[in-house]
C-alpha cells in the first residue's frame, strides 16, 4: 500500500517559478503530498510578462497523464494552463479513464496580463472539461467569462457560480473574491444545492501564482481524503498566509510563497529548542549581579518576512528573575512571552535582519567599560531626548531608542544602553544572530 498520497497538475511551466507547475509542486510539498505532472505547455515568463508560449503535442500530454495514473496512481488531479482546444481534448479524454477527483482552475490570463487560453479554446474547455470537474476554481474575471454576467459583489458572485455549475455539469464552483469589492477576500461556494461563503482579510503581499497555489491546495487535501469543503477551508488560510509572506523577487507581480505554510512551524520549533537550551546555559552560568529589578529576558525572533509582531518572537514567560543567590526562569520558552526585548530585536533586524537575538542585563558602567575594553561595538539613546509624538504613541519608545542608538554610531552594535527615565530602570541590551552568540558576548563582561 502506498503510504504517500498524490497529486496531478496538468498544467503549463512557468520559467519565472512563480505560477503553474512549479506553483503546483511546491503546494503539494508543503502538504506532504507527491507532486506528478503533466505539462501542456512551456512558457517563457518572469513576474512582468509572458514572452513566448509552446504547446506540447496533444499526445504527448495524454501519455503524460497515462504513465503517471497506471503506474503510480493518482489521488487527485488539477488542471491549469491547458492553452488550446486540442490539449483540452486530449485532456479530458483521457481523464475520463479514471476515478479521482478533478479541480479545475479554468486559467484564461496570466497575472501579467497575457493570454493562456486561447479564444476558441474557451468553448472546448467549457464543453469537455468543466464537466469533469469536482470543482471549478474561477476567479471575477474567468467567473464572467464562464457565466456571461457582470460580478461585482458577493450576490453576483453567488449568482454566477451556480450558473456556471448549472450550465456546465460541474459539481461545485466556487468563485474567488481577491478582485470584489469589499475588505474581505470572500470566496462564494456552490456546491450541493447551496452556498458557503469562505473569508479572509485582504492583505498586501505577493499575488503571482495565487489562483495555481490555491486550486493546487485544495487537490492535495482531496488527494489526502479531506471532504471538498475542508480542502478548501485549508487552501483558504494556506493562501492567505502565501500572500503575505510572498518572495519580493522581480520587478513585477512578485510570487505567492508556498514553502510560508511549513517553514513558520519549522523554525518555530528549532527557535524554541534552541532558546529553550541557551536559556538553562544561562541559568547554569548564574549571572546573579546582571539581572535587573524588573528581570532579564531572553528573545528568538522568526526570520524576514516571517517576523512581523511580537507574536513572532520566542521569549521567555514571566521573565528570568533572581531567587536568593540563584538566576531561574520563571516560565517556559513561548512565542509572545516578550513585549518590550520583543519590540526592540524586531526593530533591530529592520537594519540587520540575521540578527534575530536579544538579551537585557543590569545597567552599570563597569559592564559598558568592559564591552567597549572587549571590542563590542557599544550605542545608546537617551530617553530625555525622545520626541513628544514618540511618548504619546504607546509602545514607540523601544523602536525610536534602538534605531537612534544604531544611527549614532553608523554602524551594527553589540550592545545598546539606556540610563531610564522616571519610572523606567536604566537597561544593557547584548544583540546577536542567535542565542548562542548572545551568549559568547555575555561571557566577555562575566
């Protein structure tokens, strides 16, 4: 028995990386399930536009298909780019032979505007394949193509869907809402006789590759056994999540990021082990006389683009405190534990993004002395210097300080130092690309 599901896309390349096949394999990746392709047609593109199209023969598009689907087996298959009436035939001929399940992106215009289905291919794809279809993945644009009608609110869109499932034998539609009105990204479902509305904010990001990505999603979680309204409740966050985080590559339409869906938890779970292990280091070293009134923490940031709020920063809950003769963390490693060192190590990888660490220790000026005597490259900002827009707006002290602290000296600091304010204890911050260098620098002031 196979233990690995599969899934098809039968589908145009796209040498820029960002859309059709390539879009395809990485979202059955991040789903864990085996990519198989079927490619229609190679194109020459980049984020800015479609330089050159060749088709594959027909033929060879069915053999394609046919090698992959006897040998290996498929659990479920998508179609994008398939370019002209010919491949469609070929296409939905041969799809007919066997029993999975078939999402259909209906891609008619790539996201630089160019062509990728012909005109008369809009009929014969319509006609033979949008009746195999498990799901038809439209988005406004294809959607008015494929109904007939103006889209231009969420009821036009309920209205178009199932037209076009009516009207084409499909078994579901569901019309995206990334181009209609509104706030929400609301995409409208018909399936079944009835609606389901699925929404997100609509966020800024990358947009190349988001229809294939999408439609791609939801064929790895039908090829993994999810019903058609899980897989698409899934593909919903999965995108969402891929625009925010897309590759700020090229001078155009930069491309959703795929690999955003595992590589968060991942290294979320190696910034935990990692903290978790640097922080019983610290407790072994017990730095009694550096722990400041308020207590120590100790911070991990996700990488750029990962890192946005604090949310996206390790620290540890409830701080690290002094007990008698003894340094002890009061709580685990957790993501969000941090406010203030979580704040001020984002703002510090605006300048220097490999420098994800942070750790804040007593103020004393023996502990800069010996920094600058070790060679660190030593800042500081002044709080009586801060801007009275900057006090009145909650939580912009720590950013102002930091980047000012780094102006001063023009270059990347070991260390920043504040001497307080009223109410505010003065504080040494030691940054550094991970714990474990934090660490080293501490030791030079032991």
């Amino acid at each position: 028995m196979r233990l690995v599901k599969t899934a098809l896309t039968i589908a145009g390349s796209d040498s820029g990386g960002g859309a059709g096949i390539e879009a395809d394999l990485k979202t059955f990746t991040a789903f864990g399930v085996h990519g198989l392709v079927a490619i229609t047609s190679v194109t020459a593109q980049n984020t800015q536009a479609v330089t050159a199209i060749h088709d594959i023969p027909p033929d060879v598009v069915s053999e394609q298909i046919r090698a992959v689907a006897e040998d290996i087996g498929v659990d479920a298959a998508k179609t994008g780019m398939l370019s002209n009436a010919e491949i469609i035939k070929a296409v939905a001929k041969t799809v007919k032979n066997y029993d999975f399940p078939l999402v259909v992106d209906p891609v008619m215009i790539a996201k630089s505007g160019a062509p990728l289905l012909r005109e008369d291919a809009v009929d014969a794809l319509i006609k033979y394949i949008l009746p195999l279809a498990t799901l038809v993945t439209p988005n406004r644009f294809e959607a008015e193509k494929l109904s007939g009608m103006k889209i231009r609110t969420v009821e036009d869109a309920k209205i178009a869907a199932k037209k076009i499932a009516e009207e084409t034998g499909a078994k579901a539609v569901i019309v995206k809402g990334g181009h209609i009105e509104g706030e929400e990204a609301i995409d409208v479902l018909y399936h079944n006789g009835s609606y389901r509305l699925y929404r997100a904010p609509k966020v800024e990001g990358c947009t190349h590759g988001t229809g294939c990505s999408f439609s791609a999603a939801i064929t790895a979680n039908l090829a993994k056994g999810f019903g058609l309204e899980d897989a698409i409740e899934v593909a919903k966050k999965f995108i969402t999540l891929g625009i925010a985080m897309g590759h700020r590559i090229g001078h155009g339409h930069c491309p959703v990021n795929q690999s955003a869906w595992i590589e968060i938890p991942a290294e979320k779970w190696r910034i935990y082990e990692e903290l978790t292990r640097a922080v019983r280091e610290f407790e072994e070293m017990n730095p009694v006389k550096f722990i400041p009134e308020v207590g120590t923490n100790f911070v991990y940031s996700l990488p750029l683009p990962y890192a946005r709020t604090r949310d996206d920063v390790a620290g540890v809950k409830g701080r690290i405190v002094r007990v008698g003769n003894e340094v002890r963390a009061v709580g685990p490693v957790e993501f969000g534990a941090s406010d203030h060192l979580a704040r001020a190590v984002l703002t510090f990888m605006k300048f220097y993004p490999e420098y994800r660490s942070a750790i804040n220790i007593r103020y004393s000026e023996e502990t800069v002395r010996l920094a600058e005597e070790q060679g660190l490259v030593v800042s500081f900002y002044d709080r009586r210097e801060e801007p009275e827009e900057i006090k009145e707006r909650e939580g912009a002290t720590i950013p102002w300080g930091i980047e000012s602290a780094i102006k001063r000296v023009k270059q990347r600091p070991d260390v920043i130092y504040h001497l307080g304010d009223v109410g505010k204890e003065p504080m040494i911050l030691i940054f550094g690309r991970n714990p474990r260098e934090v660490l080293d620098k501490l030791r030079l002031l032991l």
